[in-house]
C-alpha cells in the first residue's frame, strides 16, 4: 500500500474581498498568489516554480454561512497554525481538541468561512 502525503494548507474558497482574503491567507499560512484580474487569485504552490497551482481565492457578492462541506486543512505545526490564524484576524471558533489519529480546530476566516485544520498525533 503506497503511503500517503498530505498537502499543507491547500484549497479553493469563495470570498467576499479578495485583497483581504490574500492577507488573511498569507499572513496565516504563508500562502503566495497569482493575480487573475480583481475577481480571482491563483495560490501558488508551496513547492514554487512551475508547479501547478494548488487552488485559489474566488470573488463572491455572498459567502454561505454554516452550510456546506467543512474543509480540512492539514498542517505540519497545529499549535503554529493557531497562532498563526488568530494574529492574521481569523477567529478560532472551536478547539484545538484530540481526536483519534490526531488533533484539530476550526476558524473563521475575514469572509465568514469555517475551515477546519488538524494535525497528525
């Protein structure tokens, strides 16, 4: 059985401002753009240079609140990616809390989206 590798800190998410959302994500998790007018931003992708894009940041007039798929994130450093979110102006609206194989919390970003991001134990 191959092993597994998870991508830190990558996704697509509707926003309501993007010039925001791209703060908010690169103070957060490092995450670095590429500009597609002012409706849409590529994330570039961790490994640089040619690599594919890993998601983006789409503009939306209304971002649904409290439905919808939860996204996870996975991160290297959870206690890192807590802080990291509370001084970019995200809220951490639950945890961090254990689970079996791991722990985890949720956020709200600038735009009212609830993103999980859990760590391996």
């Amino acid at each position: 059985m191959s092993q597994l590798s998870h991508r830190h800190h990558a996704i697509e998410l509707a926003v309501t401002d993007v010039a925001d959302a791209k703060r908010f994500y690169a103070e957060a998790f490092g995450w670095r753009f590429t500009d597609y007018g002012a409706a849409y931003a590529g994330i570039q992708s961790p490994a640089g240079g040619s690599a594919p894009e890993v998601g983006g940041l789409r503009q939306e007039r209304d971002v649904p609140k409290g439905g919808g798929p939860l996204v996870l994130l996975f991160s290297d450093d959870l206690d890192r990616s807590v802080e990291a979110v509370r001084k970019a102006g995200g809220e951490v609206v639950a945890g961090p809390y254990g689970f079996p194989g791991g722990r985890r919390f949720h956020f709200t970003d600038p735009s009212g989206n609830e993103l999980g991001v859990w760590a391996e134990a």
